[in-house]
C-alpha cells in the first residue's frame, strides 16, 4: 500500500549512509565519446518496466548511463554497487538514500524502519519500496555493477525480484553490470514484454565511432580503412580501443592479434579485471577451450577429457565472459577475439608444455575429421612442422587445384625460415604459392637454393621438380628459352633416373606451355595433346582444363579459331566442377578473347561481363584486371567511349597495385587509342607517350611496338608523314622480334597506309603482301577489315593489282556490305596473343 498522509505528515527520519557519493551521479569525464544512438535506445527502453544493461568491463556502460541520466527529463536515482551491497538492510539503506537525491520525502516509512533499526523481513520490504515508489512522479533507478548482487544473500534476492515484479507504471530500473542478473522473474517478464535489453553487441564501436574516439578524445588520427581495421580487430570493445592506441601509434594501425603478449597493456586490463577473480577450475577451462578457434562441445569434451564443457560454456554466458555467437558462420560459438588471445597467450607463456600438448591433440583430431585448415593451424601453434607436410603432401594438390592459393600460403607463411629450410618439399610448395601470387623473384630465389641443394644431394626427384617450378617463373618473367631449357633439363632428369611418372608429365605439359610461348606452334600442340591425354585416362579433372586451356592457345596462336574455342569451353566446364573461381576466370577472359578474334562482338562482351560480376569475389586481383582490360577494348572498338576509358582507368588502378608495368604500359596505350577516337589528340599522344616510357622501362619489346605504332598515327592525323612512317617502321622491327603477329600486320597495315599517301606504292604493296601472309598464318582478319574500311581506296589499289591472289578482292566486297566504322583509327581492340597467354599463368 502506499504511504499514507499521516506518514509523510510525521516527517521523514534522517537517513545517514557511509558512502554517500554511490547513490550521486559520479562526475562525467569530458574528453569522452558520447553514444547517441545507445542514449536514444535506453530512452526507448523506458516504456517498459526494466532494462538489462550487460557486458564486459571496459564497454563504456556507465558512461553510457551517467550520459543518459544526464539527458534525462524524468527524475533518474543513481546506486552504484559494490560487494558491501549484499546485505539486504544496506541494499535498502541505499536504495532509499539514492531515491532521497531526487525526491527528498522517498521512502518515509522504509527510512524510518531503517533507522530504528526495525526487522523487516523480504515480503514487508517489498511492500514498502512498492509503496514509497507509488506517490510523486515516475522515478528511474539506475543499478550499477549490479553483477555484485550475483552472490547475495537470498533474502536481498527475494527483495529485488518482489520490487521489480510489482514496480509502479511509469517506474522504471535499469540493471548494469558484467552478468546476466541471475533473477528468477526476469524470464518471466521477458515473455510479457516488460524487459528490454542492451547488451555487448550494441555496445561495440562502429568504424565512424572509432574515428571519433581517436580523434576527438585520444587525439590520434586515423583514416576510415585503419578505424575499419581496429573495429574489426577489437570488435569494437571500446576499453580495447583505448588500451591499443599506443600501438596503434608504433604501428600504424596494422595490429596482429598474434603479437600480443601478456606485458601488453592490454592483457594486463583483461588479467586483472576478468580473469584473476575466477575459481582456478574455470582458469583451467577457459586456457584449455581457447586452443580451438571455435567452441564446440563435443569437440572441447573429446579435447578436454571432460564432460562438463556444456555446463561450463553456460556458466561463462551467464557471467558475460565474452562467448559469442558467430552469424556469419554458422551461427558457430566463439571468444571475442581479444579474450581468446589473451587465454592463448597466457597458456602459452605459462603452461607451455600443455599448450603444446592441446595443439598437438587439436591437430589430431581435426585431421580425423578432415578439417585440414584447422589441423594445419594447431600443428603450426605446436611447432609441428613435420606434420605439416605430412598434411600439405596429402591435401595440398586438391587445394591447389581448388584454387585455395591464400590458405596454402598462409601456412607457408607461418613455417620459420630456419625450419623451412630443413623441409625440402614445403620450399618447393611455397615456390609454387609465390609464383601463383606473381611473387617471381623471391620464387627464384628460393628454388635457386634449393636446387642448388638437391644436385649437391642428388636428390633428383626434388631437383628435377624444383626446375619445372623454376620453368614456370622464368616464363612469367618473359625469359621463353631460359624456361624451355629448365623444363627440358628436368624432364631428361626424371626420365634418367625414372622418375614419378606424374612429375613426368607436369614436365611436359610445362614444356608445351613454354615452347607456345617460344612460337614452337607445332611441338607445342604435340606435347600438349600427349599430356592431356594422359590427364584424361586419370580422370584428372584439374590437369585436364589447365592442359585444355593452353591447347586452345597454341590452336588460337595456329589460326585454328574454332578448335580453340571447343577447349577453351572444356577447360570451363572443368573450372565450374571443381569450384576454381580464379582459374575459371582465366578461361572465360580467354574465350571473350577469342569471340573477339573472331569479330564476335556481342559474345565477347557477355562473356567477358559475366567474368567481371564474379571476379570480385577473389582475393586476387589479375583476373579483374585482364577482365576490365579486354572489355575496355570491346567497349572502345564499339564506340562506347566513356564506358572505355572507365574500364580502363579501373584495370590500370589494378595493374598499379600489382606493379604490373609492362600490362600497365598496353592499357596506357589503349587509353591513348580510345582519346584519339574521341578527337582528343593532346591526351591521345600524353597517353601513348606514357605507354612507351613504361615500355622501355621494363624492355617490353611487344608494348614498345603497340605504343610506337599508336604514335605514328597520331604523326599521321597531325599531318606528319614522314614521322609517322619512321615511327610505324620501328615499331614492325619491334614487332617482328617479338613474335605477335596480329600486332605486327596491324603496324604493316598502317605503314602501307602511310607509304600510299606518301605515293610510295610500292612499298606499300609490299607491306600489304606481308599482311596477308601473316593474316593466313593467323587464321582471322577481323582487325584487317575494321581498318580497310576506314582506307578504301588502300585496299581497291591492292585488289586493281591483284595482291596475294584474290585475298584484297574478296576484302573489298566485303567491304562494300559493311557499315562504316565509327572513325579512321587504328585497332587495338584485344589482348595481344602474348598477353593472352600470359594471363593463362595467372
């Protein structure tokens, strides 16, 4: 009932307590970040009867509540607990001194019981607090560190749980603390909608709250991508954030979890304020189930040797020791990602036996159940490098194949020098990682090691795998014999000393590659058809598609357009079975190619558009890169300028971060060709300049001739004969040396034109003879056509003298049926064979 007005006409009895400054708003730090949007969802809170306010230390909760009481309208009562408060007379004591900050007659009849020193038993205290809440206006008492009411008494329990059962309308509490409150009404009233709740998840730091942290109250500056980074490295546990910021400082933001050690300000905040005050058994389970990354209970229990891990983890969600769940996979439970490294560390630094012990049989079990990732992880925890092998020996082709480059590479990664060294074949895997990742150098550089090794050993095997891995890198650097002779070497040294026969026929499909790439057309075909044969009968699905794409570029190469096209479709298929996203991509951008070759505008362009939605989705960024490239070049070679120049900036922003020069310099000059269609002729020869200066950086002799033969056009448009002819020759000499027949009859095409408005015919015919023996080695004319439209009366000369039998004749009338091209420029509208093949190595 509620006090009467005899009661309040008595007067109240002063009601003194020890501490007074626990029930006054405690002094609000200014440089401090202010949470609007937690504000606003505890004013919302308010329409119902109770709010849970519950995380970890460090999550900023009383901040949080002294912010909102501050902005408070209604009259909100301030408690803060500590462990004196479980005591049901103190509790009350207080609560009522705290009611008396804001309504001086609160509690009347309950201060004065108190201060008599009256028994009151659980059922009158409830009473008398509901009462004392009942006259006035609505109060809001606000709890903090409620999680010391965890262990009391449960007389002072039966009190709280009576008080917030039958709260007045309009009143409110809100419970902080560290805990779940452990109160058996709570489920109850849940369900009736009367509890609303903020937990540690709301409390974590967005990426713009982070820059405001650092900014306006730590006085660090930090960009969006790093405030990004410690967000998600914190996830954004606010204490974390602050205890980081220096270093944060030393390193820029770029903060490993696996750095931090136990001196680190850090971990001692976490020691002190959520590890030491817990029983040693729970110490013992909280090192032991932090091993594995995820926390699974039959797995802990199995780990563990225990029976109790359910019992355990419910135990730690009940005391809000950082358990989460993971929506993102699974819905799979695990630590904050903070807290576990913190248990790792401190069980590696203090039971190091144990946290060898637990890896090893973490290790173990994770291999019977062929969750090869996380064994690999365990045993490198452990320092179990020859287990890693054993591992990588037994999956690490089928994730090869899968196209799980980053995860190969990570455990690689991982392995120490030193013990790298003394494991032969995870030198020769991580070989084969930095090539896939175009790290060729450093690829060279450890397979000019070992290989120096291996011959000292007589280790042939390894030796002669570790020269068909060097063929490899020598052929993405551009050395083509330097890499026919490795691959030669290494398959007389397997046939020798017979050697594996599967390392046998890596040797040669490599070869076939290689001699492609040395113009070897012939033998190239040869060899690659014996291999995939072989790789067929196995059933090799990965073999086949890679062996199926390189085919169908020495046919594409041969002129034989419509085979390329069957293999390049086979070795797709293969890609999609195996779920190989990157190499798949490869293909794709290929076959856009040879749509292209073949004047299949439409095909390339929805082949190449469909590359380009999925290429986003891997880590590596190559294929994007040739994808946006050879688009752009479709794009251009349709008129669509803008469209073009977007692509090719983007694939340029891409081949810049890859410190691709020389397919830097061949986009440079597809940009020139693209300002020169659109009238541009300053940003056309600013463009093309660019192109041949990062040509001749590198000695690209291919990109030296595309570039100079875009420059001698732009002499041409200008009016410059003479200049131009001088640049298009160079760039035929270029041309000539490099191989790249299409490029070349393209610059004979357009030296021809020039000679012809320089009346020097002759040489002229000349130029147009060489084009149509190259155009029939090629096997397509589709760029031929393009520019004999645009120099009719070039072509009607050379079909009046009847060059290269009736080839220019049967060119003019298919000129006489075709639309006018958009405008008289030269065309460089794909990737050129060399490139084209070199994005098969990627």
């Amino acid at each position: 009932m509620a006090e009467t007005a005899e009661t309040r006409k008595r007067g109240r009895i002063a009601l003194e307590v020890p501490y007074p400054s626990k029930v006054r708003l405690p002094v609000r730090r200014p440089a401090i970040v202010r949470r609007e949007r937690l504000i606003e969802a505890l004013s919302h809170a308010r329409e119902r009867r109770i709010t849970l306010v519950s995380a970890p230390a460090g999550y900023g909760k009383t901040t949080l509540l002294l912010d909102f009481a501050q902005a408070a309208t209604d009259p909100v009562c301030w408690y803060g607990l500590d462990e004196r408060d479980r005591d049901a007379a103190t509790f009350l004591r207080y609560l009522v001194a705290s009611g008396r900050e804001r309504e001086p007659d609160f509690g009347i009849e309950l201060g004065t019981a108190l201060a008599t020193g009256d028994s009151i038993g659980p059922d009158r205290a409830v009473e008398l607090l509901v009462s004392a809440m009942q006259p006035g206006p609505p109060l809001t008492f606000v709890l903090d560190d409620f999680h010391f009411l965890d262990e009391a008494e449960t007389e002072l329990t039966q009190i709280v749980e009576g008080w917030l059962y039958r709260l007045p309308p309009g009143c409110h509490v809100i419970l902080s603390g560290r805990t779940q409150p452990q109160l058996g009404i709570l489920p109850l009233m849940s369900v009736r909608q009367e509890v609303d709740t903020i937990g540690a998840a709301d409390f974590s730091f967005t990426c713009e709250e982070v820059v405001h942290l650092f900014r306006d109250v730590l006085g660090k500056d930090v960009s969006l991508d790093d405030a990004q980074h410690l967000a998600d490295v914190s996830e954004g546990w606010a204490g974390a954030l602050v205890l980081l910021a220096d270093r944060v400082q030393m390193s820029r933001t770029a903060i490993s979890l696996e750095h931090l050690r136990g001196s680190d300000t850090l971990f001692q905040y976490v020691k002190l304020e959520q590890f030491d005050p817990l029983a040693n058994d729970l110490k013992e389970f909280l090192t032991g189930s932090a091993v594995p990354r995820w926390l699974d209970e039959q797995f802990l229990d199995e780990l563990l040797g225990s029976t109790d891990t359910e019992k355990r983890l419910n135990q730690l969600r009940r005391l809000n020791l950082f358990v989460l769940t993971d929506d993102q996979n699974g819905r799979r439970r695990r630590y904050h990602r903070l807290f576990r490294a913190f248990l790792v560390s401190h069980l590696r630094s203090q039971q190091p036996e144990r946290f060898r012990e637990l890896n090893i049989r973490a290790a173990e079990l994770m291999e019977k159940a062929e969750h090869w990732e996380e064994a690999v992880y365990h045993y490198i925890q452990a320092g179990g490098w020859e287990r890693i092998v054993q591992v990588t020996d037994r999956v690490g082709w089928q994730m090869f194949e899968e196209g799980q480059w980053d995860t190969l590479a990570e455990w690689l990664d991982a392995v120490p020098d030193e013990q790298l060294a003394q494991q032969p074949k995870l030198m020769l895997w991580k070989a084969r990682i930095l090539h896939n990742v175009s790290q060729i150098d450093l690829a060279l550089n450890l397979l000019s090691r070992a290989i120096t090794s291996f011959e000292a050993n007589q280790e042939w095997a390894l030796q002669a795998e570790a020269l068909v891995i060097e063929g490899m890198c020598l052929r993405a650097k551009g050395e083509h014999e330097a890499s026919k002779q490795a691959l030669k070497k290494a398959e007389a040294l397997l046939l020798a000393h017979d050697g594996p026969a599967p390392l046998l026929t890596e040797a040669r499909k490599q070869l076939g590659i290689s001699l492609n790439w040395c113009g070897e057309l012939k033998q190239a075909e040869s060899e690659l058809r014996g291999v995939l044969d072989i790789y067929e009968a196995k059933g090799d699905v990965y073999n086949v598609a890679l062996v199926a794409d390189d085919l169908a570029i020495a046919l594409a190469q041969m002129g034989r357009l419509a085979d390329a096209a069957i293999y390049f479709e086979r070795a797709r298929q293969c890609w999609l079975k195996l779920g190989n996203d990157a190499a798949h991509l490869r293909t794709v951008n290929n076959l856009g190619v040879l749509y292209y070759l073949q004047g299949e505008f439409d095909q390339a362009e929805t082949a190449l558009g469909e590359g380009l939605d999925r290429a986003g989705r891997l880590s590596n960024a190559r294929p994007e890169m040739y994808l946006r490239q050879n688009l752009a070049d479709v794009k251009r070679d349709r008129g669509e300028y803008s469209l073009a120049i977007e692509l090719y900036f983007e694939a340029l922003r891409l081949a810049q971060t890859m410190d691709e020069v020389l397919i830097s310099s061949y986009i440079s000059d597809g940009v020139a060709k693209t300002y020169r269609l659109m009238g541009d002729p300053a940003n056309s020869e600013a463009w093309a300049q660019r192109a041949l200066a990062l040509a001749e950086e590198k000695g690209g002799t291919l990109e030296l001739g595309v570039s100079s033969t875009t420059l001698g056009l732009i002499k041409r448009d200008a009016g410059d004969l003479k200049a131009a002819a001088a640049s298009i020759e160079r760039a035929v000499n270029l041309l000539r040396d490099s191989n790249a027949k299409r490029e070349l009859a393209t610059a004979l095409f357009h030296l021809a034109s020039v000679h012809f408005s320089l009346k020097r015919k002759k040489l002229a015919l000349e130029a147009l003879a060489e084009v149509a023996v190259l155009i029939s080695e090629l096997g397509y004319d589709h760029f031929v056509r393009m520019e004999a439209v645009r120099n009719p009366l070039l072509v009607q000369y050379a079909a009046a003298n009847k060059l290269a039998g009736d080839y220019f004749g049967r060119l003019l009338k298919t000129m006489k049926g075709s639309r006018k091209a958009a405008a008289p420029v030269q065309v460089e509208a794909i990737e050129s064979e060399s490139d084209m093949q070199s994005e098969t190595g990627v």
